[in-house]
C-alpha cells in the first residue's frame, strides 16, 4: 500500500516519544515522588589542575511534592569553575517533547549579600521547567570547567526519600600519572569494574541498577548515608598555582597551613598593646580570655570567598585595619593576637553545622567548611593541662565555648609539621542539661496559671543563646510558644537572660521566665479534677514499625532533662490519689518520676530523664523495637494523672 504524500509527511513529522512514564516499573513507582530515569556524570582529570564534569540527567515527577526539587536544576560556578553549557527539555506523560530550554530562560543571579556580609564570586545559574500537571519529565546537560582539583565532584544519584532510580552511570578518566582516590558507600555487588588503562590513561566505571523509592524511618540516620555513593578525590591537586597533596592529612593540613604563612604580622602598636597583658594578666587563661574579649569587641564577621581566598586567609594586619574578617581570617588574627601574647595556638578547621556529618578519617579530602582555632594550655603548679577551642567569628559567644555547632566532632590542626585530626570538645548529658521548675496554681474549674523558671545549660541552650542576642521580644516569644507541648495556652510574660558563670570554665547557661494561662489544664468530674503534673516535658511515645526495618537507629545527643512542678491546690479539694512512683532504666537512659503531698499542702512533681548514646553512631536496625519500648514506658508514666476530690467541708 502506499500511502499519499501528505500522510507520509505526517508520520516523518511525529516525533518519537521519550521517557514515557509508562515504562516506568510499577515497583519504582510506589511511593515515589520523582523517578531518576537516567543520572549520567562523566569527569575527565585534564591536569593537576583541571578537571571537567559532564552530567546527564532525567527524572520524571509524579506528583507535585517532587516538582520543587526536581523540576528545575541549579548549577553553582565562581572564579575557578565555569560553566561551559546548560541544556534542558521537558515531556509530557507520553514522552512526547513539550518544551526545549531556550538561552534566555537560563538565569544568573549572584551569591552575595545585600548587607555586605558575604563577599563571594559564587553565582548560580538556574532552569525551571516545572510544569502546572503532573506527571511530566525533564532532562538537563550541563558541563562544568574547573580550576580547582581540590574538590572532585562526588555521585549519588539517588539521595533523598522517595525518589526511585531507574539507573545511573559514573565514569572518571584521569592521567595514569595523577592516581584517582575513592571512596564507594554501599555499593551494590558488580556496581564497579576494574580500571582499565588506556595509554597514559586510566578509566574507571561505576552502574547503578534500578533501586525502589526509600520513605525515612523514624530516628534513622539522614538519607544520603544510608544509600549508594562514590566520592571521589585527587592524590595530588593544585589551586591557583599552589600545588599540594591529599595523600594523607598531614599533607592537606601541611598544604593549607603554607598558604597562611607570613600572613600572621600585626601592626607594632598591636603586638605592644597584647604584649603587656603578659604583665597585667598573669595566668595565661585568663589572658586569653582577654585577647578573646578584645577580639569580640572590635571585629565583625564577613564572609569572603572570592578565588583562592575560600582557602587563604587575609593578612592578619588587614582585619586589624578594617575590623572584619571571614572566619579563616579572624582565626588567623587570633591566633596573632595570643602569639603576641605569649600564647601559642593553631587554627583547625572543622565540618560546622549541628547536622554535619563528623569527618570521614579514613578519606582524607576537603570535607571542611569552617575554621576554628585551639590553644593548648600547658599546665601551671596546681592547673592541668587543658585545650581551648576559640570561636572567632562570633561577638557574644561564651570563651572557650563551641556548643552544637563545632563541638562533638574532628578538625583538622593546622601545625608547622602538616594536619592532625583531633577532636573537638565532647559534650555529654551534664553539658546539655535542661532545669525547670514550675509553679502551677489550679482553680476549681481546671484552669490553672503558671510560672516556669527553665536554665538551660551548653548545648541545650544554644538556639535560647541566639534568640537573645538576635531576635526581637516578638520573635523570642513565637519560637517559645512553638515548642511548648501544650494544646491551649497564652504566654502572659516572657524573659529571657543569661546566667552569670558560676566559675570561669562553667558552661553558658540561658534563664527563661514564662508566664502561662492554662485554660482546662485540669479535667473536672463531678467532685474531682484530673490533672497530668508533667505538663511541659511530656515525651511522645515512638511511631510503631510497620514491617522489618531497614534504617539504623541514631540516638539524639545524650542529654539531662529534670522538672519539678509545685502543684498548688484549689480551695477545698485535696489528693485523693497521686501517680505511683515510676523507675526505669536501659542502656538508652534512665528515667524516674515521683509525685508527693509536702506538709504545706502543695503536690511535688519530679521527674529526671537522661539519655544515653552508644559509642557509635547509630545501632543496628533490629535495636529500634527495644528503644521504641523505653520510650513508650516513659510516654505511659509522663501521663500519668493526679486525682484532687472537693472536700465535704
């Protein structure tokens, strides 16, 4: 048959679908809302100090909560990583092609600050294709240039919940002369091959297969830890013509500490002015604690990354000149100004952040984003020796203080001799304490009113620490209210303040005084009123596991939390029954609660909780149930209810 020419010019005319979701297997399907149909990265090591990245990548959303994420593509660049294209389309359900990416919709905007904060040639440049109606596919190129073989980029195509893979490929070539380093995370078997030499070049290639969509389990450790990933590393780098090693961390450390050098010269005036609190400050604490104040007092923090400066700090004499400086170079200065003060001390830096991930110690690579600075202290007669951990960039943190954000982690040392891993303060359940007391008066119709004096100790007073010094009443207010457990209440007062030290090594402490209405508080019943005394540190029993489950368990930071409530009685009821006593213990924690009548006619409530946290990271999967029944014992005990009776008289 032949058909007319019109028809056949019809069909040469229909494009060939693409990325129909209907290939998509049922089982990738379930309970996702992307699929990764394809994630494609090939890196190519052009020299010690260039490399270029090629990414591929396709995902199909289907529904709108994956839209935000995956429907759009961000690319980051600066002085010494350019982007040499960006290249996007997008499909409907059928794969047919609704829209290819134009020039002029790929924008570019600047990282910087409008308050001159953050000075930095970090830019973006971004995409949109999301679509009004789900589900559609977008597909994105792009290829980066960069300058800077410090940081190799890393693979993990799949790294949030629900999000399936169809499949993914890593291929890196590198001159056999410039040996690759790697790091594979749960790697499925067959997922590598061997390398394969191909004149003065090596190849290595790694595949993915399809994987389900991952839901997070409650108390697992952060998605992107739990699946497959490469991270990848040079043996020997070179930034701006500074070239160095990641064979070990002594040599990055060794790297970095040079290109500080010289950098570390005060103006005369300033060397002087520190050099006489050798006189007026005799013990080297203490004069410490004075250069720190004097640091506090007449610098501010200014991030600036602009090229080699992410890495090199500024002149020591420039912060003294202008008063600001990023946090390499308010280290720097520091450690100038104790110098100068008869102190030695090093800069480190560190993985900042309360959720950053502690260093991988056996992958030596750049897996910092902060500097720090730690002075030993050697020991004097009576006085052991201690560390000091020094953070620079803050102007009302507590000497010596590094809290959530530093503490409980690695940093690298950065010495004369290279880097040394060491490890920052540790805080355990008495550094992150949480001591309340609350006064509670009960009316015969169940509403209460209530004062509640909470000190707050080191890490849990951490976030109180910044509402104090940087949000207004309003703010402070709002954050309070949003983190009382209570169904109906309103804050009559509120302050917040910090607690003088009780020594000069005692941990910042935060005091907050609050002022409650507690409409229906107590339950009335006939001639009885029913009342939970643990009205503010109820813990909320753990979500059964539905089915076997499959994430580790990572336990929050141990911690102390103790409350006693002075349950004052309305006039003419007295306790008719008071809560049990109630005991437990497990390798989790121990709990105890306790409810009496005092002779002054009052009822005393107290309870204490510490956490524990196991020496590792997290616990295997199946501990979860064990867990789940500790914190289900304590939710039952934390309910626990006082019965007051009215009294015939």
């Amino acid at each position: 048959m032949v058909l007319p020419v019109f028809a056949s010019l019809v069909l040469l005319s229909t494009p060939v679908p693409k990325y129909p979701v209907a290939a998509i297997a049922p089982a990738l399907r379930a309970n996702a809302h992307a699929v990764v149909r394809s994630y494609d990265k090939v890196v190519v090591v052009k020299s010690a100090s260039q490399l270029v990245e090629t990414v591929h990548k396709v995902v199909t959303v289907l529904t709108e909560a994956g839209s935000d994420d995956y429907g759009r593509l961000v690319v980051g660049y600066d002085a010494l990583n350019h982007i040499g294209y960006l290249r996007g389309a997008v499909y409907d359900a059928q794969g047919v092609l609704l829209h290819q990416l134009r020039a002029s919709e790929v924008h570019d905007q600047g990282e910087g600050s409008a308050d001159g904060s953050f000075m930095t040639d970090l830019r973006v440049r971004y995409a949109d294709l999301r679509q009004p109606a789900t589900p559609y596919t977008v597909e994105f190129e792009y290829e980066v240039v960069s300058e800077n073989t410090l940081f190799y980029p890393s693979w993990q195509p799949q790294d949030d919940e629900n999000v399936a893979l169809e499949g993914a490929t890593l291929q890196v070539t590198t001159p056999t002369a410039l040996p690759l380093r790697f790091e594979e995370q749960l790697l499925p078997a067959g997922a590598a091959t061997a390398p394969v030499v191909t004149g003065a070049q090596t190849t290595y290639h790694w595949q993915l297969p399809a994987a389900a969509a991952m839901e997070a389990e409650p108390l697992s450790p952060p998605l992107a830890e739990q699946l497959p990933a490469v991270r990848l590393a040079p043996a020997t780098f070179e930034v701006q013509g500074h070239a160095g090693s990641l064979a070990s961390w002594q040599s990055l450390g060794l790297w970095t500490y040079q290109l500080g050098q010289g950098r570390d010269v005060l103006p005369p005036a300033l060397t002087a002015k520190m050099a006489q609190l050798l006189v007026t400050q005799p013990d080297p604490r203490e004069r410490a604690r004075k250069v720190y104040e004097f640091l506090q007092g007449s610098t501010r923090y200014i991030s600036v990354q602009l090229g080699l400066g992410g890495w090199q700090t500024a002149p020591a004499s420039s912060v003294a000149s202008g008063g600001y400086g990023d946090c390499k170079a308010l280290s720097n200065y520091t450690c100038a100004l104790l110098k100068a003060a008869g102190l030695p001390a090093y800069v480190a830096l560190v993985g900042a952040g309360s959720d950053h991930a502690d260093v991988r110690a056996s992958f030596p690579s750049s897996q910092f984003n902060h500097v720090i600075l730690c002075m030993p202290l050697p020991a004097r007669g009576s006085t052991p020796a201690d560390t000091v951990w020094l953070e620079c960039t803050s102007q009302t943190k507590e000497f010596g203080y590094m809290g959530s954000f530093t503490g409980n982690r690695h940093a690298l040392l950065l010495t004369p001799e290279g880097g040394r891993l060491v490890a920052t303060p540790r805080y355990g359940a008495q550094a992150n304490r949480q001591q309340r007391r609350t006064d509670l008066w009960l009316d015969a119709n169940g509403d209460a009113k209530a004062t509640v004096h909470t000190r707050r100790v080191g890490l849990a007073q951490d976030i109180y620490a910044q509402l104090l010094h940087e949000a207004d009443p309003d703010e402070q207010k709002k954050y309070v209210s949003g983190r009382l457990n209570l169904s109906h209440f309103s804050i009559t007062s509120l302050r917040l303040a910090a607690a003088p030290l009780a020594t000069p090594q005692a941990l910042p402490s935060v005091v907050e005084t609050l002022g409650l209405d507690l409409p229906g508080a107590g339950t009335a019943a006939g001639r009885r009123l029913l009342l939970a005394p643990n009205l503010l540190g109820r813990l909320a029993a753990l979500p059964p596991q539905v089915g076997p489950r499959q994430s580790p368990l990572a336990l929050p930071l141990a911690s102390l939390h103790q409350d006693t409530v002075r349950l004052h009685l309305p006039t003419g009821f007295r306790a008719e029954n008071l809560p049990a006593p109630t005991q437990l213990s497990s390798a989790y924690g121990t709990y105890s609660s306790s409810c009496t009548a005092l002779p002054d006619g009052t009822l005393q409530y107290v309870r204490q909780f510490e956490t524990r946290r196991p020496s590792g990271a997290t616990l295997p999967p199946d501990k979860y149930s064990d867990y789940q029944d500790f914190r289900r014992k304590i939710s039952q005990a934390d309910k626990a209810q006082v019965v007051l009776v009215k009294t015939d008289a």
